[in-house]
C-alpha cells in the first residue's frame, strides 16, 4: 500500500515563494491527523485545485489540468518552481522532489538519494513501474476524481480502458513482456532474414567453389596430358631429325674425304693447262722450224745458202721433236681430261657438302626449336602441376564454407525454435490469452462492486461491464441503457462507483492501493443534496484506511466533513488559511 504522507509546494502556479504544505497522512502527531474527511473550500483562482496538479506533477511529470509545463512557474518569481511529494511503501519511506527553472528530478529512498546516472525518462519509467506501479492514467482512476480535467473509466478509449484494468489487476507485467517478447520476435525475424541471405550466400559459394576445384583437376589434368602428348611429339620429331642430321653428317664425312683425295685438281689442272700452253708453243716453234727448213734453202735474211745437211738435220730434229711433242701433248690432254674429271667432282661434291651442311643446320634449328617448345611445355606442366597441388589450399576453402554453412544452418534451427516459443508465448500474453482469462475472473467481481456501490447511492440499475470493457445497463424500466444517455448526475454516480469499484480491486490486489482519495467539485454540480448525503455516507463508512480530500465551492458542507482547509488569494499570491 502506497502510504501518501505529506505535499509542499513553492512558486508553483500562483503559490509565491513560500511552501504551501498539505498533509495526506492520518498519523495522530500531524495536522488534520484525527480527520478522514477534509473539505478543501475557495473562490475561483483561489488556488484550491492546485494540490492536485501539484501531486500529479511531482509523480508523472504532468500536471492534471491541461496546463502547459511553461505555466507551472508563477508568473511574478518566474523560478525556483518546487514541488515535493513524501510516501512510504511498507516501512521503506520515499519523496520525490521536481522543479522548473532550474530543472530538477530526484528521488529519494530513506533519506538518501537515488543514482541519477540515468537519464529523466528512464528514472520516471522507473519510478512508475517499480515503486508507483501504476501510471498517470490509472493514478487518476483510483486517487483523483475531477470535474474538469478529469477523464471517467466510460469516456476512455477502449485501450485505455484495458490500460487501467491491467494496472488494477496487476497484469501490465504481461504487456510489458509482450511487448518485450515482439521486440525479440522482430529481432529474431531480422536475424533470420540475415541468415537465409547468408544460407544463400554460402550455398553459392560452396557451389562456386565445387565447380572450380572440378574445373581445376580436370582442365588441369587435361590440359597437363594434351602438353605431355605434345611434348612426345616433338621429341619423336627432335629424335627423327636427329636421325637425319645424324645421316647427313656421315654423308658431309663421307663427301669430306671424297674432297681431301680431290683436293688440288684445279691447281694441277692448272700447271697442266700452263704445261699444255707451253708444249703448244713449242709444237708452233718447231712446226715453223720445220716449215722454214722445208721450204728454204736460202736464207731470207741474208740470201745464203743453207747448208744441207744442216738443213736436213734440223728438218729431221723438228720432225722428231714435233713425234715427241704430240706424243707428250695427247698424254697431257689425257691428263687435264683426268684433272678437270676430277674437278667436277670436286665441284659437285662440295655443292653436295654445301647441302647437307644447310640440311644439318636447318635440322639443328628446328631440334632447337623442339628442344625451345618442350622447355616451355614442361614450365606450363610445372605451373598446372602446382595448381593442381594448390587445389588442396581450393578444397580447405570448400571446408571452411560448408563449416560456416553447417553453422548457419544450425544457428537458422535454433533461431526458427526460438521464435516459435516467442509466437506461442507471444499468443499467451497478448489481449486474448491469458489476459482475458485473468479480467474474466475479476469481472464478476467488478460488476458486483459497481452495482454495490450505485445501490448505496440509491442509483437502482444494473451495470455490467464484457471482457471488451463495454457497458450494458438494464434498469426496472427500461433496458440497453447506455452510460451516454445519463444525466450528468447519473454519470456522476456511476463513475464514482467505478472509482470505488477500483480503488477496492486494487485493495484486494495489494498492487495500487493508496491511502489518498481527491475529489474536486464532484458537489458543486453533478449531484443533488440526496445523492451528497449518500455519497457522504459511502466515504465515511464504506471506504476505510482512506483519507478522503474534497474539493468544493461550497463551504457551508463543512459541516459534514471533520476538518477543512481554505485557500485565498493575497496580493495575487494563493495561501492556505488553517480552519
């Protein structure tokens, strides 16, 4: 139970910069202590409403009239805006102290101060769900009945309406982890999303990979095995032209030897030919010799005679020399016949040298080209051989994308179970699961409470609220009456039996329960003298462990009430007057 204890309030509104301190509490040693009852009476402007914007302020950060944050500081200060707010909770004693110009949240547990390392958000979030347990919306439900900023349970939105009752019953917690749980069903989605990419991914990349290790062994294998075929080939051919080289070396040997014999038939045939001139002028010398003697007898130079015998000898000499000289000569044209014979040959041979010579370099030349080509087959074999050996490397990164696909595959499981413990634990906490269940359990409940309380307010109809929060009111007279078709009286009644209704739901749930009730002007218009005096009756009677604040314009009910407060307005400044 929320034990509401004491409110203070300075430059707040059109309080100046003195605290005005109002009480909440029944303990004997303070004001109004023996009073269950206090009428809180003034004029219009007077300030007489501000206890309750001051205590919804100090709670929630909002304040319960619609008045701008802005307008909360007094106009004629203009800073130093406070309002603190003391409860207790058990025997753990709290106050909650906020202000305007200059800023300030803290919150206060046995007399020390809380960690304010968290931002102001959060601590409100904090505060509302760890020790308040309720928020704004039900706070006004259960501890403040207004006229004029006041929203009743039957004029909320049905959301609104649930929003309440949850906090009532002590179920928000299940919304909370709903909503917690769709957060984590959202994140689960996401990852999942991520890891059917990453699935796909990798499934391609394993793909890819298989077919490249394949592409590798079998065009490295075949191309290795089209290089060696290759290679066989030139070497048969190296080795064929090597044959042939090898015959045309023995041939060049051969030839060689051939022109060693007939080396010097051109330089003999040579001397013969000088030999064979020489002989021919000496046949041309001793023909003409011959020819002389022959026909002179008389020297033509110096016309005398020759002598015969002389005559005949030389005659005799030149025909046996001219014998000679033939004989010799024809021996000699043999010989130069023999000699340029062997001069052709010669010739011929060396042309045939020439040949084989050009043969064998060419054959050379192409060996060395074989020998070039198969250098650069065994490189390439060399190359695709080491690839193929690197293909180990290929089939490591083949193992480590089937690793991070088994991983995912299994991580994509796990998650794809995890979400759906979340859709089915998702199903259980949201508004029709167990929700409902728990608000089927308390409605009759509920409905009891409201008809209990519209019948001590001599307000003779049936109220009953469905599992959606709708009304359906049946009276002696008329049926399907609606909450709008009521006069304001009426509604009056039946949004105080509500209010009732709650605040002895949360009693029984021990969640929200607070010992501070305020209501302002619910007398001044709403209700006639006979439902006041009833209603009177139900707070001083019915309700217990409460103490019960009354806002009103009429000061002459202070009769009935066993204490009241007064505030005035001074010199522009709100004050409260004790009575």
């Amino acid at each position: 139970m929320i034990t509401f204890e004491k409110i203070r309030w300075k430059n707040f509104l059109s309080t100046g910069n003195q605290f005005t301190e109002i009480n909440l509490s029944s303990d004997d040693e303070a004001k109004f202590s023996k009073n269950s009852t206090t009428l809180i009476v003034g004029t219009n402007g007077a300030g007489k409403s501000t206890v309750l914007d001051a205590l919804t302020f100090s709670l929630f950060n909002k304040p319960f009239r619609k008045i701008s944050k802005g307008q909360l500081v007094n106009t004629v200060n203009e800073k130093d805006c406070v309002v603190e707010v003391e409860f207790s909770i058990g025997s753990t004693e709290w106050k909650v102290i906020r202000s305007i110009k200059p800023s300030k949240f803290e919150i206060w547990r046995d007399g020390s101060l809380m960690d304010q390392a968290a931002s102001a958000n959060d601590q409100q979030k904090w505060l509302e769900q760890n020790v308040l347990k309720m928020n704004y919306k039900s706070f006004t439900q259960i501890v403040i009945l207004g006229s004029s900023a006041f929203v009743p349970f039957m004029q909320l939105t049905a959301s609104n309406r649930r929003e309440v009752i949850e906090d009532l019953l002590d179920i928000k917690i299940f919304s909370s982890m709903n909503g917690v749980i769709k957060d984590k069903i959202r994140e689960l989605r996401e990852k999942i999303k991520t890891l059917e990419l990453k699935k796909e991914s990798l499934n391609d990349k394993v793909e890819m990979q298989e077919n490249f290790i394949e592409e590798i062994e079998q065009q490295g294998k075949g191309r290795i095995e089209e290089k060696e075929g290759k290679i066989n080939l030139l070497e048969g051919e190296m080795q064929e032209t090597s044959d042939l080289t090898q015959g045309l070396v023995e041939d060049v040997e051969m030839h060689t030897k051939d022109l060693e014999m007939l080396t010097g038939a051109t330089k003999k045939l040579r001397e013969l030919g000088n030999l064979k001139g020489k002989i021919s002028n000496k046949v041309s010398n001793i023909t003409k010799e011959h020819k002389f003697f022959t026909e002179h007898t008389v020297c033509p130079t110096c016309r005398q005679d020759i002598q015969e015998d002389f005559r005949i000898n030389k005659i005799t000499d030149a025909q046996t020399k001219a014998k000679e000289l033939q004989s010799g000569y024809k021996e000699l044209e043999q010989a130069i016949k023999e000699e340029e014979e062997r001069e052709h040959q010669f010739t011929t041979i060396s042309k045939e040298v020439t040949s084989l010579t050009h043969g064998i370099s060419k054959n050379n030349t192409r060996i060395s080209g074989c020998q070039r080509q198969i250098r650069d087959l065994e490189s390439e074999i060399q190359k695709l051989t080491e690839q193929l050996a690197d293909r180990n490397t290929e089939h490591e990164k083949l193992t480590t994308f089937k690793d991070k696909l088994s991983s995912t595959y299994e991580e994509l499981s796990s998650r794809k179970d995890t979400i759906s413990y979340y859709d089915f634990m998702y199903s259980l906490l949201r508004d029709g699961g167990v929700k409902t269940k728990i608000i089927k359990k308390y409605l009759p409940l509920i409905n009891q409470q409201v008809n209990r309380y519209l019948q001590k307010m001599d307000f003779y109809i049936n109220f009953t609220l469905d599992e959606e929060f709708n009304e359906t009111v049946q009276s002696p007279i008329h049926e399907d009456f609606s909450y709008a078709s009521f006069s304001e009286g009426e509604k009056m009644r039946i949004d105080l039996a509500l209010l009732f209704t709650w605040r002895e739901v949360a009693r029984m749930k021990n969640s929200v329960n607070t010992n501070l009730l305020i209501m302002d002007e619910v007398f001044d218009s709403s209700l006639d003298g006979m439902g006041t005096d009833e209603f009177l009756k139900i707070i001083r009677y019915v309700i217990k462990d409460t103490n019960i604040f009354v806002i009103s314009h009429k000061p002459e009910m202070h009769e009935k009430f066993e204490s009241m407060i007064r505030f005035e307005k001074v010199k522009g400044f709100s004050r409260m007057v004790e009575q």
